[in-house]
C-alpha cells in the first residue's frame, strides 16, 4: 500500500530528472527532454503537477525551439489550470510572465493579448511582492516599446508606492529611477529633478547589500550623466562622471554576494556588474565625443568593444548588440574627424548587419545610421547623397524621443545647402527650425551653440562679415563655457578666414594659430587642413617665409593623408550603401571600381 502512495511521486521525480539531464546536456537533448515531459501527462497527474509541468514544457520550447505555436498553447494551459489553483503562486505568475513574452515575440505580434493577461496577474498579485513588482516592471516595459511612455511611467509610480508600503526601498529606487530614465526620454524636464533628488536621497540612506546599493548608485549616476549630456553641457558633467568612474571601480572590487534578501521585494538586479561596466565606458565616450577627446573616445570604445565581444560569447541579452551599436555609432563619428573614413564605412557595414539581425533593433537605429551614412557622405563630397541620407534619416526618425537626433540631422542637411549654394528655399525652412535666438526647439546647450555656427558659416558665404562675426562669437562663448573643443576649434579656423579675407592678417593669425593647436589635439583632420591653408597663405602675407614654408607642407601632408583615405573608401563595396535611403539595409554590396567623388574639395 505505501508503495502505491509513494509511486505517483517516485515516477514523476524520475521523468522530471531524466528531462533536467537532457535539458543540461551538452549539446542540449531537447527532443528528448521535451519527450520525458510529455510522458508525465500518460499518468492522469494531479493538476498540481499536471500544471507545472505545463509551464516547464513550454519553457523548453519558448527558449529553445522555434515551435512557438505549442509553447504557448502549453504555457496558456499552465496559466489557466494555475488560477483555480490555491497557493500556487510561482506557477501561475511565471506563467502569465513568460506566456506575455511569447505574445510580444510572435508574428504578428499579440501584443493586445499580452497586456491584459498581465494587468490580471498584477491585479491577482498584491499579496505577492516580487511577482507583483516584476509583473508591473514587464507591462511598463512593454508599454515602453510601444512609446507608451505616459503609461509606463504611470506603472512605475504605482510600482514604486507599492515598494514603500511593503518596506523595499531598494525596489522603490529602482522603480522610480526607472521612470527618471522614461521621463528623461520624453523631455519632461521639470519632473525629472525632483525625481532625481528623492532617488538620490533613497540611494544614500539605504543599507543593505553592498551590490545593491552600488548599482543603485551606479543607475542614479548614468541618469545624471546623460541629463547632462543631453542638454551639451560638456564641461558641468564631470564632477557626476568622475563620481560614476569610482563606483564602477568600487563595484568591480565587490564579491557578489549569495544571502539573499529578506524582503522578497529586493530579488532584483538592475544590470549584471560585467554589463554596467560596459555602460560606463559608453557614457565616458560619448562625453569625450562631444568635449572633442576623439583619441580618448577612441581608448575606451576600444575597451569596451573587447568587454562585449567576451560578454557576448556566454549570454545573448539583446542589451549588449544594443551598447554595441551606440558604441559603434560614436566611434565611427569620431574615424570621419579623424581622417579615417574607410574604417568608418567598415564599421558603418558592421552596424547594419547587427541591425539585419534584430528588426527592432533596427527600427530604433535606422535614422542614427542614415546620419551616420550622411556625414560619411559629407566626408567624401558626395552632397546629393549626403542629403538624400539626411533626409531618410527624418523620415524614420522618432521626433518624440529623439529630438536632439532630429536637430543633429536638421543643422547636418543645413550644412549641405549652404555648400551646394543653390537650395535658398529648404535652406531658410531648416533654418527657422533651429533657430538659435529665438524658441529653439531642443535645451542642448551643444547643439545651441552648432546652430550658432551655422548661421556664421551661412552670412560667410553670403559675404555678409559682420553678422557672421557676431553668430560666431556667440558659438565660442558657448563653447568656451562648455569645453566644446571641436567648435571651439571650427569657429576660430572661420573667423580666422574672415579676418584674413578682411585683410587683418594680425587678428585672423590670432585665430588661426590657437585653431591649429586645438584641432591638432583633438585631432580634427578637416580643420587642421582648413588651418594649415590659412596660415601658409597668412605666414606669405606677412612676409614669414620659413613659415609659410612648414605651414604649405602640412597642408601638403594632411591632404595626402585625406586623398589616400578618400580613395580607400570609396573603392570599398561598402561605399554602395550611400545609394541606400529605403527599407532594411541591404545585406551584400558590389565592389567598386575606384573612386566615384570628386577630390577637389580636399585639396
């Protein structure tokens, strides 16, 4: 008779055994693991088990095949026996949790299907904190790649009220730095420093584990950093980067830690250690990107390119193609200043085959690599495809989210034509778009001043002196304020040419010379072409022939160096996708038979 109780139990632990060894084999025996589970199902089990085993099946299946249609008819079994359960909460929820997912995945996506099934479980979880809490952080994610933000924002603050009543400050700081990050997205200024404020606050008087409370900082710190950012203010953002460096350090230094939490509110981790030390790699070079530090932009892109490729070989989180990306985006800006455009096309490629392996990924990069294609563009005086890649770019852009990308593009196209010198009409409509004396539409104090400089370099060209002086010194007294060397660096090599076309050789040697030394430190390859022009011919006016002399032979070496990289680039395949403005990017390219641009403009 005991053996008969016993039996139930005995047959089940041994199927469930065999289908965990097969699942952990190596290679993994999914068939074989997905058949030991079936056979559980032969025995008429309880619904308990009959339940979970649901769930375990179509969590094999979800995550290691592609037979979608059958792990969500298990998982939404599991789901529904699961609810006339009592007391049977991990089951149920991890169902509703995985089965929303598979929704979101499928094509089309069911994505009207998966919101509702997780308002339920977040309406049936309350007396569950951790399950509550992860329910309300997915439906805010998803809401999130929607661009819901209003709503998802709306459910992290009933995430984060719900952390203060059942005692997790550490989840109520995750919570709310989470919709500091969303409010941050949608511009919402004002709401975002008192958020930031109380976060700051919770994050310094919370104890607990010692990596916890370090990512919390680590979070609090990126966001602080990427406001500042943001808004271009180059220079004030060091104090919190320099802050948000010792905290990495202090973290890499941490044993993670094994004693769980008791409150099960606190099971959560923001980001693994590996992967936050990636991310501040990224957010020091983006701010070397916008100060001009293009070597030492250069220096930690490398480092953390090294990071992820290690980082992707054990663990497939999309997040890491996402680092790499903007990672990639940043460093091929920096190759086009400094005189490396070929290296800049190759990873330019590369960014579009990690696109064509993920659509979504895709979607939230196109307009930043129909930018990126646009300043190669650009660097190859390839101007009717400059603007042609400019103005994709505003097509698939996302003005609600991305409207510093949006002034980027708009002051970029500006640029094209004023060299193309014959498009008045769209010329003075972008114009007024970004005009910086008056509601100009973004708060970056960069991209402020870029405008600044644009219009100087317009009334140049206009012949229009005066006023062009006047724009210009408006950029160098924001850029001075900011420490924004390569404007800095722009605005003096133009105003040097001003003055010198003026005639006052003195004042345009004033401006030149500090101009040369700025773009040789950045290194900014254009201006230091620019430079080199400017005082060979001042050195020759002003009767400096030794002078003028070393001054024509740099220009004679930088444009060498220029016309051999513009060759490269242009007789590479991948120079091809400048043609590309529509769809996907294409995934093969035909090779070139040499240079198809003109070199006048470098020489």
């Amino acid at each position: 008779m005991a053996s008969n109780v016993e039996a139930p139990e005995s047959w089940y632990l041994a199927l469930l055994g065999f289908a965990e060894h097969f699942r952990t084999s190596s290679p993994p025996k999914i068939r074989l693991c997905v058949h030991c589970l079936q056979a559980v199902f032969q025995f008429k089990p309880p619904q308990r088990v009959e339940a979970r085993t649901h769930l375990q099946l179509g969590s094999v299946l979800y995550h290691h095949t592609k037979n979608s249609e059958l792990a969500r008819s298990h998982l939404e079994k599991a789901w529904f026996i699961s609810q006339q359960i009592p007391q049977f909460e991990d089951v149920k929820f991890e169902a509703a949790s995985l089965l929303s997912e598979l929704y979101c995945q499928q094509v089309p996506n069911l994505v009207d299907s998966a919101k509702p099934l997780l308002r339920k479980a977040i309406q049936i979880s309350q007396q569950t904190p951790y399950w509550h809490c992860r329910l309300l952080f997915q439906l805010a994610q998803l809401h999130t790649l929607e661009k819901d933000l209003v709503s998802a924002c709306d459910l992290l603050g009933v995430g984060a009220e719900y952390a203060r009543v059942v005692g997790s400050e550490y989840t109520r700081a995750l919570f709310l730095l989470s919709k500091g990050m969303l409010l941050l997205m949608e511009r919402k200024l004002g709401e975002v420093h008192p958020l930031l404020t109380l976060c700051g606050t919770i994050v310094e008087n919370w104890q607990g584990n010692p990596i916890q409370k370090e990512s919390l900082r680590v979070f609090f710190l990126v966001l602080q950093v990427t406001h500042y950012l943001d808004a271009g203010q180059v220079k004030s953002v060091k104090p919190c980067l320099k802050q948000l460096q010792q905290c990495i350090q202090t973290i890499s230094t941490l044993h993670d830690d094994e004693i769980l939490p008791s409150n099960p509110a606190d099971l959560f981790h923001w980001l693994p250690k590996e992967h936050m030390c990636v991310l501040v790699y990224l957010v020091t070079v983006m701010h070397s990107m916008q100060a001009g530090y293009l070597e030492k932009a250069q220096k930690y892109t490398d480092k953390a390119l090294m990071q992820l490729e290690k980082l992707k070989m054990l663990d497939s989180s999309p997040i890491l193609s996402t680092f790499q990306v903007i990672l990639l985006e940043h460093i091929i800006m920096c190759r086009l200043v400094t005189g490396h455009k070929a290296t800049a096309l190759q990873e330019i490629s590369q960014v579009c085959q990690l696109c064509q392996q993920s659509p979504r990924l895709f979607t939230n990069h196109a307009a930043q690599l129909h930018t990126l294609l646009g300043l190669y563009c650009i660097s190859v005086n390839c101007m009717d495809n400059a603007e042609a890649q400019f103005t994709a770019a505003l097509r698939v852009s996302d003005l609600t989210t991305h409207q510093e990308l949006w002034a980027f593009i708009v002051t970029n196209l500006a640029s094209v034509y004023i060299r193309e010198g014959n498009r008045h009409q769209e010329l003075y409509s972008l114009l007024e778009r970004i005009n910086p004396d008056h509601n100009f539409p973004v708060s970056s104090h960069c991209l402020r001043a870029a405008a600044f400089y644009i219009r100087g370099l317009l009334s140049f060209f206009q012949g229009r002196y005066n006023e062009a002086k006047r724009f210009l010194r408006e950029t160098l007294k924001m850029s001075n304020a900011e420490d924004l060397n390569r404007l800095t660096a722009c605005s003096l090599v133009l105003l040097g040419h001003i003055f010198y076309v003026l005639g006052n050789h003195r004042e345009s040697n004033n401006m030149v010379v500090p101009a040369m030394q700025l773009a040789s430190k950045i290194p900014d390859m254009s201006v230091q072409l620019w430079s080199s022009a400017l005082l060979k011919d001042l050195n020759k006016a002003l009767g400096n022939t030794i002078d003028a002399h070393e001054a024509a032979q740099m220009h004679q070496n930088f444009s060498q160096q220029l016309l051999q990289d513009h060759i490269a680039a242009c007789s590479l395949p991948e120079h091809n996708l400048i043609s590309w403005t529509d769809g996907p990017p294409p995934g093969q390219f035909q090779a070139q038979n040499g240079p198809t641009t003109s070199l006048a403009s470098l020489l």
